[in-house]
C-alpha cells in the first residue's frame, strides 16, 4: 500500500525535526537534484540545460539549491522567479555555481517562452512555483500563472522539455487532489518530499504527477502514528 497524508499532518512532522536545527531542506534539494540527474541520464541528457520555475516559498528554495547542485554537476541553469521574493540562501547558493537568473516578464506570453526555452535549451523544466502551503487556494495566479500558461504548449508538444515537479505539481490540491484551474504543468515526474502527499493519490491530480518517487527527509518514523488520510494500494516509491 502506499499511504499518504495531508499538508498538515506533513508539516505537523517537520516541525520538531525543524525546531532540533535538522537540515530538511538540504536533505530535499539533495533528493531533488539526484531524481532530476537520475532522470536525465536515463534519457541521455546528462549534463543537460534546465529551467527553475521559482516560487516564494520553501519549494522554490528546495528548487534554488538543487539547481546550484545540478549547475555544479555540469548542467547550465536558468532561474525564472515566479514570486515577488526568492530564497536568498538558495538564490545565492544557486549564482555562486553559475546559475542565471532570467526576468519572469520575458516567459510571459508563448512566444517569449519558447524563445526563452530554445535559448536555454532546456532538457528539463524543475517546477517550484507553489507547495503544500496553498491547500485552501491552489490555483496559480499573477505572474507565475501567466509563466505557466505560456510554457504549456511547449512542455506538452512531442519534443518539449521534461517537467519535474518540486513535491507537488504547482497548481494542484494537496489534500483533495483537485485542479481548479487547468493552468498546471504536466509532469513527467515528481519529487515528494518527507511523505506522499494524499493529492498526488487522487484524480484528477494524479493524472497530471506523472512517475511520483518519494525522497525521506527523515519524517516517515513521525507520521507512523498518524492515520494517512489516502491509502492505495501499490509499492511505495
């Protein structure tokens, strides 16, 4: 069977793990940046250009480090911030291994980003836009919907750049599995972090996850106790 569980109960396991000075995020990006190069080796890409789409909150941080980690394994790295702020940890870990930081207003229509995508020559586009901290109101809006829509015919045309998303697809319900706004990046994979988040379980957000590989961050001896709120059956990633 594979359990999963809500927002909450995740972010109810992270805290003491956070409070003891554990360093969660790190152990996230590592993961992260092991499942893209796992990824792009296995289609022959390695090393290969990719693309940050970079949110305000912790996935986008998690998406900053392990872009520098990536950019530091060979890959050219592009950041597009999709918030009004950025990790400066992550940020700065992200330009000191030579990643370049685009403007989001040059990704904004469909033209400027497949001009933005053939310039870069993306393999991979690493979606860190939203996390599990929307639960209430997934939908993208702004500036990082506006990303999204444009790079969609281009992520989802035959030869397009693969899409990893960064714990959860941006744009989904992370409790609920629902997709109130079709404006989501399809993914070929997703990194989840800590515990599988019941969204990922549920249609129609399931169907937009693609492969879901599950990195321990240290939380599952945590969560035992908790009753998962989805349970499918399957090996867990």
């Amino acid at each position: 069977m594979i359990d999963a569980w809500t927002a909450a109960q995740v972010k109810a396991a992270e805290q003491p793990h956070l409070d003891a000075g554990e360093p969660l995020m790190q152990r996230a990006s590592e993961g992260l940046a092991r499942e893209v190069e796992r990824l792009l080796r296995t289609s022959g890409r390695w090393p290969a250009p990719v693309v940050l789409l970079v949110g305000s909150g912790s996935n986008g941080g998690d998406a900053l480090f392990a872009g520098a980690l990536l950019a530091d394994g060979g890959c050219t790295v592009t950041v597009v911030p999709t918030g009004s702020r950025l990790h400066e940890e992550g940020l700065a870990a992200a330009r000191a291994s030579g990643a370049v930081v685009d403007d989001a207003a040059r990704w904004s229509t469909i033209e400027e980003a497949g001009a933005g995508l053939r310039e870069s020559g993306a393999a991979v586009v690493i979606d860190g836009v939203l996390g599990t901290g929307t639960s209430a109101h997934p939908a993208l809006r702004g500036a990082a919907r506006d990303v999204v829509a444009a790079l969609l015919p281009w992520v989802t045309a035959p030869e397009g750049p693969l899409v990893v998303a960064v714990d959860v697809p941006s744009g989904i319900g992370p409790d609920d599995g629902a997709v109130p706004d079709q404006t989501v990046l399809p993914a070929t994979l997703t990194v989840t972090f800590g515990a599988h988040k019941a969204g990922l379980l549920l249609e129609p957000a399931a169907a937009l996850a693609g492969e879901v590989v599950l990195v321990d961050i240290g939380l599952l001896p945590d969560l035992i106790a908790v009753p998962p709120a989805v349970s499918v059956p399957g090996p867990a990633s």
